[in-house]
C-alpha cells in the first residue's frame, strides 16, 4: 500500500505517519494508534464468518430496516409522518432542559443544550465517553452465578498475588476472572474492577415489532449467546441521574471498533446506543433530565469506498436510522450554530470523502455533521478523546497543558480532553500508562480547562470496565503479572486493575472518588467560564491535593525507577510504619469486606563500620541486623504498599549474592526482571509504582 494517501477533513493515515513530511498529528501518538488498529482487526475476525461484510444482514428498504438514503418522511419506520428533525418546543419533552427553549431557571449550568452565555454565544459542554461492551462479559459471569461459581476481576487477582514469587495465573487464578469454561463464551473480555453495583450491562434483545429487529442478531454476539442483562432499566437510569448530577449534559456511545453491521457489533455497539435513546426518551418524557446522546461509530476505510460497498453491511447505516427517529430529535447532540446533530467517527485511517458527504446529506436532510475524534488530532481539526501532558506518562510537579483543538474541522468551537488516566501504548505495561494516582491525573487535566476554557470538553470516560489481552508488542510484561508465564507477551491496552483506566463510575476498589472529583471540576469549569477567571476555589476538592509530590515520589537505584508514596514532612515524624483501613478485597472474599493497606518504608541501609560496602534496601527501619545494628545507618526513601493493588503493582525484589556468606544484598528486579548472575532471590520488600 502507498505511503501517499491523502488527508480527508485533516484525518492523516497511519501510514503517513512515518513520513516525516507528515506532522499534523503528533508522532508520539503513532504507536498506540497502531496497538488500536491491531486491536480492531482482532475483535474483527472474532466475528462469526456468516455475519461479514458480505451477508448477514436483513434487505435495505425493509419494514424494519429501513433504506437511510431515502427521505424519512417517505419511510414510516424511519421517521413517523409528522417527525421532525429540529429541536423546537414542538418536540418538547416533559422534562424542559432538552426542548430548545432556556426556560426559567436554566442555565448554562442546569441545561446547556437550551440555554446561551450572557453575551449570547452558546453554552460551553461537557461530554463523556460511554461503552455498551459489557454483555459477553457479564453473561459468562451470570452464568457461573447460576452454577454457583464466583467471578473475579483482574483487580481481584492481582491482589490475591500479594507476596508470592512465580504464581501462575493464566490456567489457575486468572482463568477464575470468568471461570474456564465460560472464558471463549465472553470472547475473552475481562472485567478490571467491579462497579459499586456489581458486574453489569444494558442490553436486551428487540422483540419482532421493534425497530432494527433482526433474528439472526438477538440474543446473540454471534460466537456465544445469553440471557438478557439484569436490571439493564435501573442501571441505564442510574447512569442517566449520576450523570446528570455530575455536570455532564451528553454521552457518546464508543463504536469505535466495529465498522460491518453483524451480530457481534450489534450486540456491543449498535443495540447498547438504542437502548440509551430508548430509555432516556423514557426517562424525559417521565420528568427526568437526562444528558444528550451521540454515536462515536468507526467508519469502513480506503480502499472501501461508497461506491464498493453495500451500505447495510455496515453500522454507519443503522446509526443515521436511530439519528433519523422522531421522538429522538431532542436527544441526538446538536451543533449549536448549524443545529445539525453531531456525528463521530474514528479518524485512525483515511475515509472515502463520499461515505462522509453520505451521511452528512442524510436522505436530503443535511441535518448532520461528521466529527473525527481520535488521539493528536489537534493541529487538523480533530477531537481527541485523551490527551497527553507534557511529561506524558512520568507525572510531575509541572503543569499538564494537554494539548487542545483550537477550532473543530466540523462542530462549531475548540475542543479538550479530560481524562482520569491515559497510556502512550498499553495501560497494563511499567511506565507506559500514567495511572489515576488519587486523582491527581484528572485535577491536573480539568487545570488546562480552566486556562484553556474550550468550547467542548469530552471526557474519558464513564464505563468502560472491559477488556480483552492483545500481543504486548515487545514492549515488556504487564505489571503484577511479571512471574506469570501464561501472561508473557499479553498486556491490555486502556486499562489495568482499578487505578490504570480511565473511568469515573464509582467501583467497590475506588468508591465514588473520580465522579466526586469531576463533579467538583466541572463546577469550577463552569464558573471559571462565567467570570473570565481560572481561579480554583480551596474549598473545592478539584482544587485539592493535585500536586504529585505531596502524594508520590520516584526514586531510582541502579537502572531500576520506581514510584513510591511520598517522604513528607508529616511521615517524617510519623511512625516508621504507617497503617490505614480502606475498602479494599482480596480474591474469594465478599464484597463487603476490608482489610489493613499498610505503607512500609523503604530505608537505604549503610554500614557505618564498613564504608566500602554498598548499601542495600530494607522494609526495615533497623535494616534487619545484617550487620550489627549499632553500626547500621537507615535513610528513609519513600513508602511502599504491603499489599498489591491500585496504582502499586510492581513488585520490588531484592536479590541476595550467593558468595560472601550472602550478605551483600545490592541487587534487585522487578516486573518480571530476573537476578544478575551470581545472585537469587531474597524477600519481597513490598509494592511500588
């Protein structure tokens, strides 16, 4: 394939960019665009070969799969006679905020998709990135419940590998995430961590009357099949009021890695978005406010283009026929000056400008706009969905000044993202992901909103939860599985455990701290914009404990650097050992329970009699009589965690040499590392960053 293809609507293609005459897009975004193009392909062929591009789906023009490039109102299942697709008070929902009008007691802040600022210019927004994956992984989870068996997350795991050297967890523990038998069942999708409300997700098979009802998709993801989701009603409304309360006014749906209609995109993209339309209408016409919604759907790229293909093989098709629903339109997210309904796509590779203009005319409507969103692209136009701060993946005492989209390419306005972690190749991978760190990564981002005040913020994300292990591409072992040999090589791409993700939905591991710390942000952000300023108030927990150092520290010996919990001036005069209770589980125990997360320091150990001798770490503050401890001199460095989770998942090891008595112990490895010669390992000195 050429290396010259061209920049559609500042889209640059992979392969542009190892050209360096190609520089719209930040070259340290390369390599993770490429992990998710490798992803894709892997979710891609997982697919039942029957439900490809080339069959599988239902005859366009039919009753219930309508054709989107006819008018609507030629096609009743489309858009009802009398639908409209603006947003006027003509389609008001029982719920004001969403019917076009500011009505009294809005604001920007109540309700910015009606309202305007005191100058008349449109309100700023505040987005989030929502996933509809979760179905094969809660069905292999429901169905172990059924059979009696209990279902473990990652974070599960790597918690119940505290203080072990060699553990195996792929064939044992780790196959206990889903139990073995279900694991190809849920296409190997591994829940991370547990929502506050348990595994869950919200789909429910159409019944034959509905719209968009296929037989051949219901009930099923094409390579397995299960039951409904349980109490998908009260999880989406939850999510609809949480989200609300939060100060997010629209959801985007993630689609972003199947392009063909089939029945596994159905099952995780397709379905999931129109059960969210369905129910926030529900939700609105019941009095309850509910966030906007759009779709963030991957598009077919060259060399497919609208000229070789059959659009209803492809999801595109399906979102413009939910786009086009009548009691919709005041939920579909709008361009505040065109008022056209905003849709997303991927920009990882170069479209067919015909498939953009396709959908943009939407049947002679030309009532929608097609946004790229992906990561660096800043300089074209593009939003990017995460972005990195200048120090990406080593935090520090600096600013984060992630780079924003001064101008939309198509939605009118600048745009930022806020996010709670991020990675610059695989989030599961030492010093490739910069981790939640208390919420210290979401302060610092939200602090560029300030400054910044961009039109759009979107924010990755809500939920998440979800993923499947891919090819770690050489770039090292996947933290807290360092001495797994099943998991040489695999590595998970957007999130690890409970403190490498990117999601705000309150989990059993990190409670409601990340959607707490977001709703205090976006009130800042709010008023940041209405008064011109970009003071954050102290009483505000968006403006408290954001610098690392007063938290975090790194600290390096030999080759080796590692994050530890801060040396401060209060642990300085605290005791040598620090102890605090938090709502933390190991594997096999109830929910519910908690134990003791202990800091221990880390002391350099000196030998005041012997100078000459190298000086070894100890979790010891009396550096555990290898010598005589009157002649001993232990320099505190940081603190470690005794127990492995969250943010604390590298194992530090201190190796001990097997000549001199064995008393030199200088030496160490870590994440998989291995003694040097001459040397074995000696004890598990604790759990560091």
């Amino acid at each position: 394939m050429s290396l010259r293809r061209i920049a559609l609507l500042g889209v640059l293609s992979l392969a542009c960019l190892a050209v360096a005459a190609c520089v719209d897009i930040d070259p340290a975004y390369e390599a993770f665009s490429r992990l998710l193009e490798q992803r894709a392909a892997g979710l891609q062929s997982k697919a039942p070969a029957s439900n490809q591009r080339t069959g599988g789906s239902a005859p366009v023009g039919s009753s219930l799969i309508p054709d989107p490039a006819a008018p609507p109102a030629a096609n009743s299942t489309a858009a009802p006679k009398g639908g409209s697709n603006v947003r006027t008070a003509a389609t008001a929902d029982v719920h004001p905020c969403g019917n076009g009008v500011c009505d009294a007691g809005e604001t920007c802040s109540t309700c910015p998709q009606d309202c305007t600022q005191g100058d008349g210019s449109p309100c700023n927004r505040v987005g989030i990135f929502y996933s509809g994956w979760h179905w094969p992984a809660w069905a292999a989870t429901e169905i172990g419940r059924r059979l009696g068996r209990r279902a473990y997350s990652v974070e599960d795991v790597l918690r119940s590998q505290t203080g072990t050297i060699g553990s195996k967890l792929i064939g044992t523990s780790f196959e206990k995430i889903y139990n073995a038998a279900q694991l190809e069942t849920s296409l190997g999708f591994y829940w991370h961590h547990r929502p506050l409300q348990n595994f869950y997700c919200i789909y429910h098979a159409r019944q034959p009357s509905e719209l968009l009802y296929n037989a051949a998709h219901e009930g099923t993801w094409g390579a397995g099949s299960g039951p409904d989701c349980a109490n998908w009603q009260a999880r989406v409304q939850d999510h609809a009021q949480q989200l609300v309360a939060t100060g997010i006014d629209y959801v985007t749906m993630d689609a972003t890695n199947l392009d063909q209609h089939d029945a596994f995109s159905d099952a995780i993209q397709l379905r999931p978005f129109q059960v969210l339309l369905e129910e926030f209408s529900r939700l609105r016409l019941a009095g309850i406010q509910t966030p906007d919604l759009a779709m963030w759907q991957r598009l077919p790229t060259l060399p497919l283009r609208l000229t070789n293909i059959n659009v209803t093989n492809y999801g595109f098709a399906y979102v413009m026929v939910l786009y086009n629903v009548p009691e919709y339109q005041s939920l579909i997210l709008r361009d505040p000056v065109t008022k056209k309904k905003i849709f997303f796509y991927p920009s990882v590779a170069d479209v067919d400008l015909n498939i953009i203009k396709y959908i943009e005319a939407n049947g002679g409507l030309n009532d929608i706009v097609v946004q790229p969103m992906w990561v660096g692209q800043q300089k074209s136009g593009g939003w990017n969905f995460f972005a990195f701060c200048k120090n990406i993946v080593l935090e520090s005492n600096t600013a984060c000044a992630q780079p924003a989209t001064p101008e939309s390419s198509k939605v009118t306005g600048s745009q930022l993202a806020v996010s709670p972690s991020y990675q610059a190749t695989f989030a599961s991978v030492q010093f490739q992901a910069i981790g939640q760190n208390s919420g210290i990564t979401l302060k610092k981002q939200w602090a560029t909103a300030f400054t910044v005040k961009p039109d759009w913020v979107f924010l990755t994300g809500w939920n998440e939860h979800v993923a499947q292990p891919q090819d770690s591409q050489g770039l090292g072992n996947s933290m807290g599985f360092e001495y797994d040999p099943g998991f040489v090589g695999k590595a998970f791409v957007d999130i690890h455990g409970a403190a490498f993700g990117r999601d705000i939905e309150p989990t059993v591991e990190g409670g409601s701290e990340m959607m707490d710390i977001t709703a205090s942000c976006i009130r800042v952000f709010r008023r940041a914009v209405a008064l011109s300023s970009t003071w954050c108030p102290p009483t505000e927990l968006c403006c408290k404990g954001a610098k690392f150092s007063a938290t975090y520290q790194y600290y390096g010996i030999g080759a080796l650097q590692f994050g530890l919990f801060a040396n401060s001036v209060n642990q300085q005069k605290a005791a040598k050992q620090v102890q605090q209770t938090v709502t933390i589980r190991r594997m096999g125990d109830p929910p519910t329970s908690t134990y003791i997360d202990r800091r221990v320091g880390l002391f350099e150990c000196t030998s005041t009699a012997l100078p000459s001798r190298p000086a070894f770490l100890s979790n010891s503050w009396y550096c555990e009589n290898i010598y005589s401890r009157k002649v001993m001199k232990a320099k505190r460095v940081g603190y470690m965690s005794v127990y492995k989770g969250m943010n604390q998942l590298r194992t530090l090891i201190r190796c001990r040499s097997t000549g001199r008595g064995g008393i030199l112990r200088d030496k160490y490895m870590i994440n998989g590392g291995s003694c040097p010669d001459g040397y074995v390992p000696d004890k598990v000195l604790g759990y560091v960053r």
